[in-house]
C-alpha cells in the first residue's frame, strides 16, 4: 500500500477528495449527476419497505443490462427458461490478469500434485488458487508499485521448505489532473484532518483482512450498479503543484435511490459513516478478497451479515465529500486496491 499522504482533494468545484484504502480514506467522486433511470429492467422497487432484492431479481435487472453473462434478463423459474437457449459458456473464475501498478499478477508458485502452500507479499498473505495442473498466487499490485524492479513472492511449502519465485510488472501510465484552486477548497480544518486520520486507522485495518478459511467461489463480480461506468482508477490530481493519492476505485454513474448489490457472496466486515466515503458498506469475499461501496444515502445490510451475490446492501447517494450522486466501487487483493474493472463483465 502506498504510504500515507495528505488527503486528496477532488472536486469540480475544488471541494477535497480522495481516495478510499489507499491509504484508506477518501474516494474522489467527481462524476456528474446522472439522469433518473428509466430502463424498464430495474433492480427493484426502491420504495419498497425492505429495500432487499431477491438474488435472483437482482441477476435478472443487471443482465438486463448487460452486465451479466448466462443470465435470463427476466426472471423466469427454471422450468419456464427457453429449454432452446442451449448451455452457456462457463464464467472464468479468475479475474483479467493484468501485471501493472494497480493491476492483478497470476504467479504459478507450485504443482498442482503438491499441497496447496502459503504465499506472502511484501509480508502480507496472498491467495492462491488451482489453475489447470498448477497452484497460482493472486496478487494484487499496489498502485505505487515499481515496474522497474523485480518484485518477488515467498512461498511456504507443506514439507516446511521456502522458496522465493520472482515476477515483473508492466508499466501503465495512468491519467494525470492539474488544477489551480484556492487553498481553503484543499485543506482540512485541524479538526476535520484529525477525524480523517482516525478513520484512515480504521479503515487501514479492515482493509487487511485476510479469511483463509473462506474461499470465494469466483473472481468475477457483478457490476453492483445500474449505470455507467468512469474509467478514473488510478486517476492523479495533482492541486497547486502539490500531487493527491491517485484514485483507488470506479465510479458508477448513478441517481440518489438507485440500488446496489453485493457483487459477490460474502460477509459484511464493516459498515460507517467516513468523512470522505460518507456511507460506506465493505464486504469480505474471502482470502483477501474484499469490495468497498462508497456515498451510500441508505444502508440496508449490517455487519456480520452474509450476502449472496446480487443481494441488496443500500442505495446510491452523495454522502461525505463528493459533488453529486454516484457509487464509488473499489476492490481490494491482499490489501491493496486494484483495478474494478479486471473483475467485471466487459461494458
């Protein structure tokens, strides 16, 4: 994770923003209003008194829209499904390999024909999973991460034996803002700047969980909110020369009321109220798998509660520092935030 730094500022009208996790804190959220949703597929009656949406409802709204594959966009029982549509291909189960800052590297570390080992990165767990006749390690890249160096995992092996196994990275050069704005739209009162650090603590820790008896079915993620999507990760803005963490999520462009689901099955490990993310739901997918909604204007789910993927867990909204509505997405592997869009279906 990159080290910590002052907090972002992000905004149109020059408000502070930031990014959430990376260190943990403040997504930017410098997406325009989006209009009211009018597609005949939605996810579900937002004035409905739970607020919760079936699985099987949600699936349906998002296919939809095309955003989920072998998917029927109605949600139809299985004996009324076209018996003609024939079988579906099989959803990958691993994300996009993409070895770049704020990407995801897939390290084959042993055989299959051995036991499953334990891997670590810069002294954190990482998850490792079966591809083909091979143990490969999932590794997400901090977004500060050096191309130019040869990064190296330690690998421990059943019969007690370690062993290192080195990876390269590609360089990206992501997008860079240069602004000029006056200095009360960037800084932090004292009493604001010392809440942001206590919530960057928190959120730092809850970040670095790491479930190893849970194992997520797939990596692949259903996009947890009907509208489009920015491609701002890893976005730089740099204020009166002075640079901000770059961006560490999605924005998904999207009216205050629009729901959001889980997307994927998991536990929800924490839920608050953040001065930069405002209301903020984080999900534990299992083995340093987790995902992050920001600016919730409801949250209909509650810690240690566990969601199916596609279940409901708020609504979008404009809490904390932002300029409109929208659903900041983030998704973090072993601590770091890496690149949503790795996880999701092709928009």
């Amino acid at each position: 994770m990159s080290p910590p730094g002052r907090p972002q500022g992000e905004s149109r009208r020059a408000k502070p923003e930031g990014t959430a996790g990376n260190p943990p804190g403040r997504p930017q959220g410098d997406v325009r209003s989006a209009q009211p949703d009018r597609h005949p597929a939605r996810l579900a009656d937002r004035d409905s008194e739970s607020r919760r949406l079936p699985r099987r409802h949600a699936l349906a709204g998002l296919a939809a829209m095309g955003l989920v594959r072998g998917w029927p966009a109605h949600a139809e029982s299985p004996a009324s499904s076209p018996a003609a549509a024939g079988p579906q291909a099989p959803t990958p189960l691993l994300p996009e390999g993409s070895a770049v800052p704020g990407g995801v590297a897939v390290v084959e570390v042993a055989a299959r024909s051995t036991a499953r080992p334990t891997v670590r990165h810069l002294d954190r767990p990482v998850m490792v999973r079966a591809q083909g006749e091979a143990w490969v390690a999932v590794v997400g890249i901090a977004l500060a991460a050096n191309p130019a160096q040869t990064h190296t995992l330690e690998v421990h092996t059943a019969d007690g034996a370690t062993r290192r196994v080195p990876f390269r990275l590609t360089a990206k050069a992501y997008a860079e803002q240069r602004l000029k704005v006056a200095p009360k739209h960037v800084e932090l009162s004292k009493e604001n700047l010392a809440r942001y650090e206590r919530e960057r603590a928190h959120l730092g820790g809850v970040l670095r969980t790491f479930s190893a008896a849970r194992e997520p079915a797939t990596l692949r993620l259903l996009q947890p909110a009907t509208g489009p999507r920015s491609s701002s990760f890893g976005l730089r803005r740099v204020f009166n020369g002075q640079s901000r963490n770059p961006h560490s999520g999605m924005d998904i462009a999207a009216p205050t009321g629009t729901p959001v689901v889980a997307a994927a099955a998991g536990e929800v490990i924490d839920t608050g109220d953040y001065f930069f993310n405002g209301q903020t739901v984080i999900v534990d997918h299992g083995q340093g798998f987790l995902s992050l909604y920001c600016h919730l204007s409801a949250i209909d789910t509650a810690r240690g509660q566990t969601l199916r993927a596609g279940d409901a867990l708020g609504l979008v909204g404009a809490t904390g520092r932002v300029t409109g509505p929208h659903l900041h997405f983030s998704v973090y592997l072993n601590a770091q935030a890496v690149d949503p869009a790795l996880f999701l279906p092709a928009s």
